[in-house]
C-alpha cells in the first residue's frame, strides 16, 4: 500500500502520514485529501509519495481525494516550501494560506442527467437526486450518508453520469475599444527592456505619478500573451480594480478579476475559467491561483504596505511573487513612483533593474510645490486658504480631492471637566465616535457601543470630540460648501464593490465635484479633471512610533500629489500641518525622490535598519499579561543562544492590549543576514508553547505596533 506525507492544516510541524486506498485512484503531489487528524477530519495536500510503510505503525487511511488534477505542479509546491521556509512558518499554516481560494467548495453544485444510470454507477450518490434540478454540495453532503464524497462526485463526473455546473465568466470585453497611445521616448524604451527579457528578471519601474506605467504594463501583457503566455497583476486594494478593469476590458478578451469582495459564487467561476484567462488581476491573494502558462508578473504600487499579510503566515505578496517569478523562470515587473527602500536598495545592487519614467504624459511639465498651511494659527479644521481653494477650483469647473486618513467623526471623546477618554475594553485605543450612528468604535477589534450622554468617570456632560475624522470634515463640507457635489470615500461609506465602483463612476464622470476620503483613494487613481488635493491633517503618522514611519508618510504625501494636473491642466496641492518645519515636507515634491531615498537609506545603513538587516518580530500574546510576559522570556533565552543574533525583549508591544489579549514582543536582528530565518526554525519548532499562549511569527516586519 502506498504510503502518503500530508501538510495537513494546523499549526503543528512536520507533516502527517496517511496510507492511501487504491480505490481512490493515482495519489499526486500538490492535491488535496480529507485525513483523520484528532478527533475529526481535516484537509491537507500531498507532498511526498512513498512505497515503504513505517516499520510497526498501522497508518490511517485518507478519508476523501477532493481534487481530480493536483491544483500546484511541481514547480509552484517547491515555491511554497521555499516561502514557508523563509516565513518560518508551519507545513500547515504555509498550504491553508496558499489554498485559501481553494477552501470555499460549498457553492459547488452538479447535476444529474439521469438518476437511474447514476444509481449504476454511484450508488451512494444516487439518493441526493431526484430530478435533473442543480444541487450544491452542501445539499448533496446533507442528504447522503457519510462517504468518500468528493471523490464520488470528481469519479461521477468524469464517467459522464453527473455534471459540474459552469458559471459564466465574470467579465467580458468591452467592444468600445480606445485607440491607441502613443508612446513617449522613455515608455517606448521601458518596453523595450521589458519585451527582451527572457527568463527571470525583476524590474523596478520608477516613474512619477502620470508618468504612464499601466500603459507600460499593458503593452507588455499584450507581447506576453501573443507568445502563448498569461499574466498576473497585483494590486495593494479593491480599489484600484476598477480603473485596471476598465483599461483591461478594452485590451483583452480574457480577463479575470480576484478580490476578497467576491462571492463565493464569482470566485468559483473565476477558478472554473482559470485555464481560459489571459490576465488576472487581483489583490495578494491572487497570487496563490494557478494560473497555466505564467509568463509575466506584474506589481502595481510595490510600495504598498497592502501586500503584506498581517494574518495567518505573515507574507509578502510582493517578494513571493519574485520568488514565483524566479521559480518560474519569468520576468516581473514592481511599479510605483516611491519605490519601498527594500526595493530600491535591490536596484542599487543591480539585483533589479531600473527603468525610469521622469516625466509625465500631460503636455505640462510643470513640477507641482506643495503649499504648506500652518494649521497653528488657524481655527478650524479646514483653513481659509483651502477653502479658497476650493471655490476657485470650483468656479473654473474643475474638481478636487481631500484626503484625510482617519474615519469617523472624531478619533476620541474627552471629558472637558475631568479629562477621562473613553477607551476600548478589550484593547490599548481610545474608541473614535461615529456621530452619525451615534456610536464609539474600536477601529481595531471592532467593538461597538452607544455614546453615553455624559462621563462615566466624573457623571459630567461634558464630553467634547478630539480631533477630525471624515465625517466631521464632510459635516464642514455641507456648511461652508452647500452647493458643493461631493462624496465621503472611506470604508464606512464604501461597504462593498458596487458602491466603490458607483462613486468612482460618477467622479469620472463629472457628477461629482469632489471626493473626501482616506487613503484608499490616493492609490494608483487617475483623475484627469482634479487640479486641487489638499491635505486636511498632514500630521497624523509622521511621528508613529515605528522607523519606518517617515518613509510612509513620505510615500502617502508623494502619492496624494500625484492626483492632481494628469490632465490638460496644472495641478496644485496644500498641505495644512502644525509642523510646518518637519524636515520630511521639504522632500514631499517628486523631483525629490530620489534625493529623499537614497538619504533614508544612508540613515538605514549607520542603524543597521532594514534593508540592511534582517530583522524577525515574535508576538506572544495571552489573556493574562504575565503568561504571555513567560513564553516571550522562554523564547528570548532560547534565541541568545544563536551567535551574533541581537535579541531585544521581551516587552509590552506598542499596542500592549488588542482583542483581549496582552502582547509582549521579542525583537531579533542579524546584521550579518545570515543567520535569519533559517537558524530561527530549530528553536521555534522546540519551543513548546503554553496553553492558552499565542504566538505570531513575522519575518521582515512592516508593522511595528
């Protein structure tokens, strides 16, 4: 009997063996099985295959085969286990990440032709059926007794006597194709450079906002897929997919979109289609579909903080798919105007190369200045010289942006006689007030309350709101604005893809004269007719107690400039802070980009910060303080043990209480970039964690709090 190693999905080491039935036919690495594990059954993939039993051990037999074809080929379960080996994460926890898209088979559903001959030849399926009407899985695992049942179902299939059913494709082509652009000199040569590529090679496409990139991604999925080839292209948020549906649909037939949006049902007919899609768009997650004949990947906004996986195994989208890429043996292309300084240090050692796109399309060329407004002596959130602003731009017909990175009314309430702050139960935050729900909510575990009429400290009504949200500004909108056509743009307002897309349309089309919104509007959008962004409160972020906290305000601001003059007409962008001095908004302007890395990075190296260390983030978590403060301790000694690893901790993490639970953090760094993760693994596996513990493994953290 053959015997089978199953990553079986749990976050315990090593795999599991399994003897495998012959009547489940031909076992293959990369599919999935259903196996006996405790006191129920789990999923798992088969990544080993053997002849030899295990000398006195009576192994269980795999309960279910749920894949016909194995969903990886060889090629992509090596890439996983170099993944998992990099993110020192478990066998389990690396294929539940990597097959999430895979877990959603309930919608599943198939009908049967006819009952009779189905009782012939899956007899145990038969009673599910009584007519030729559709049913999903769920339906049929109710109504027939416990069996193999994927299996039944995949061998039903292929003999003829059932059939799958197959959805329509979600998108089709758009028929009102554009005409073509025409290349500028330095597209025409970033092209070039990326249509000679053979075998790996990873690309930084540098170019300033309105530069035109897509139309550089686009040019070359088009070469790619001329050749036979597919290709992929991530996004860092939902809402870039949009404006790339759009711009794909006139280019392509065969497109696919992938998001956590999604139905199951959608997201089923995206994987029944997947042979038949050309290119595929989509956040992080789409990066673990397999889709055949890959032959270029692309990264859109590489810099984003989106691409990394905060749950789970905490990955990189962005540096798996260029171990993808090399695993493939295809070239890959990270874009974005501020490029990450991990990349851009890549670029500087040649291990990328570097394309620049230094100007923009539009025939303008001029560089827009950011007006600083020094909000200190200003009352108000919104200061006279944006609203100005704001009329003028207005009056000339054209539109605007507000960006405010902050939801909600108010990021606290304060009670003005005694100073309390109403906070969070279950974690270390002030709970922000969304007046217009009248409620308090944790931005973090997503608890929810009434607001009280008065302090529950003191019993005094006198609870002020601290600070400015969204919804306060929209309030100042509608007062001092009346006739002003806007719309909130946050995830309070924009509940579902539906609604994203209707308030982009109706921007784009000109119903709109302004959006206000938070940072999921600044990403990667173009809006020809907006010539005025203003920055409501350039403070928030710059002094987060995270090293890294400069470089993403400096990539927020940056991105946030480049929404204004992509089209015909000059752009101009006000910044109102009460640190008007802070060194970081001289290097907001894009000429300055280069000038503002390259000093970052300096800093970096006399640090030994990332990028030129490598550095491992280790949470213990715990409802009582003091056991999560023992398993970090535990911990730290075992890593001292390691030469030349610098072992900080344990202590309280920034944000020391969330969801409940108290966090404490052991902070590694190898200088030598040598040691991590590999030396890591041993002790990790060895160290037993405490019931009750738990514990999350970052490799190349990007959220210190």
């Amino acid at each position: 009997m053959l015997c089978i190693e199953v990553a079986v999905f749990s976050p315990l080491p090593g795999c599991f063996s399994y003897s495998w039935p012959p009547e489940f036919g031909e076992a293959v690495v990369g599919m999935r099985v259903q196996v006996p594990f405790g006191n129920g059954t789990r999923t798992g993939v088969v990544l080993r295959l053997s002849e030899t039993m295990p000398d006195n051990v009576e192994l269980k037999p795999v309960a279910d085969r749920l894949d016909r074809e194995p969903l990886y080929d060889a090629a992509r379960v090596q890439w996983v286990e170099r993944v998992r080996r990099y993110y020192l994460s478990s066998q389990g926890d690396a294929w539940q990440t990597v097959l999430a898209w895979a877990a959603h088979d309930q919608v599943r559903s198939y009908r049967c032709p006819d009952v009779a001959v189905l009782a012939a030849a899956e007899p145990a399926l038969a009673a599910a059926f009584s007519n030729r009407r559709a049913l999903s899985l769920k339906t049929i695992a109710a109504r027939v007794e416990p069996c193999a049942l994927r299996h039944s179902l995949n061998a039903a299939c292929q003999a003829g006597v059932l059939e799958e059913v197959i959805h329509e494709p979600l998108l089709q082509q758009n028929e009102n194709t554009p005409p073509p652009l025409t290349l500028t000199d330095a597209q025409a040569a970033a092209l070039q450079s990326l249509v000679d590529a053979r075998g790996f090679q990873p690309f930084l496409l540098f170019g300033r906002t309105g530069s035109g990139k897509t139309e550089v991604y686009l040019r070359a999925a088009t070469r790619s897929i001329s050749r036979g080839g597919r290709v992929l292209v991530l996004v860092p948020e939902i809402g870039l997919t949009p404006m790339w549906i759009a711009r794909l649909q006139s280019r392509f037939a065969r497109v696919a979109v992938w998001h956590s949006a999604l139905s199951e049902r959608d997201r089923l007919a995206v994987r029944q289609h997947l042979a038949q899609t050309d290119i595929l768009i989509g956040t992080r997650s789409a990066l673990f579909l397999p889709l055949p004949d890959l032959a270029m990947i692309v990264v859109d906004e590489e810099h984003d903080n989106s691409f990394k996986q905060q749950d789970g195994m905490a990955y990189s989208a962005r540096d798996m798919a260029v171990l993808l890429a090399q695993q493939l043996d295809i070239p890959i292309v990270l874009g974005s105007a501020t490029p990450s300084l991990e990349s851009w240090r890549q670029a500087q050692t040649g291990l990328y190369k570097r394309i620049d796109l230094p100007s923009r399309i539009a025939d303008h060329t001029q560089q827009i200045k950011p007006e600083i407004i020094d909000m200190r002596v200003v009352d108000g959130p919104v200061s006279p010289a944006l609203l100005a602003a704001m009329q003028q731009t207005l009056a000339a017909g054209d539109q605007a942006i507000l960006f405010l990175n902050r939801r909600g009314y108010s990021p606290s309430l304060q009670c003005t006689a005694c100073g309390d702050v109403p906070q969070c139960p279950a974690c270390s935050l002030s709970l922000t007030l969304h007046r217009r729900a009248g409620q308090l909510r944790c931005h973090s575990c997503g608890f929810i309350r009434r607001v009280p009429r008065s302090c529950e400290s003191c019993g005094e009504a006198a609870l002020m709101p601290m600070g400015e949200g969204t919804e306060r500004i929209e309030e100042w909108l509608q007062e001092h604005l009346p006739t002003l056509r806007f719309s909130r743009f946050d995830r309070d307002v924009v509940t579902s893809h539906a609604r994203l897309s209707e308030i982009l349309a109706a921007f784009e089309s000109r119903e709109l004269d302004c959006l206000l919104g938070t940072q999921m509007l600044v990403k990667g959008h173009d809006f020809p007719h907006v010539t005025l962004v203003g920055v409501i409160n350039a403070d928030q972020g710059m002094n987060m107690p995270d090293f890294r906290a400069g470089e993403r305000w400096w990539q927020q601001m940056t991105q946030v400039t480049g929404r204004a003059g992509r089209g015909e007409k000059a752009g101009r962008m006000l910044i109102q802070t009460r640190m008007p001095e802070a060194a970081w908004l001289t290097r907001i302007a894009e000429a300055q980009a280069e000038a503002t890395m390259t000093a970052e990075l300096e800093l970096r190296e006399m640090l030994q910060y990332p990028p030129f260390a490598r550095w491992v983030r280790v949470v213990f978590s715990a409802m009582r303080a003091e056991r999560a403060d023992q398993a970090a301790t535990a911990f730290a000694e075992s890593c001292r043990t390691i030469p030349e690893l610098m072992v900080s901790g344990p202590m309280p993490c920034v944000m020391e209480r969330l969801a409940g639970r108290f966090r404490f953090e052991v902070l590694l760094r190898d200088t030598t970039r040598q040691l991590l993760p590999w030396k890591l693994m041993p002790v990790l596996e060895s160290l037993k964690i405490p019931s009750g513990v738990r514990r999350r493994v970052d490799v190349d953290p990007q959220d210190m709090m």
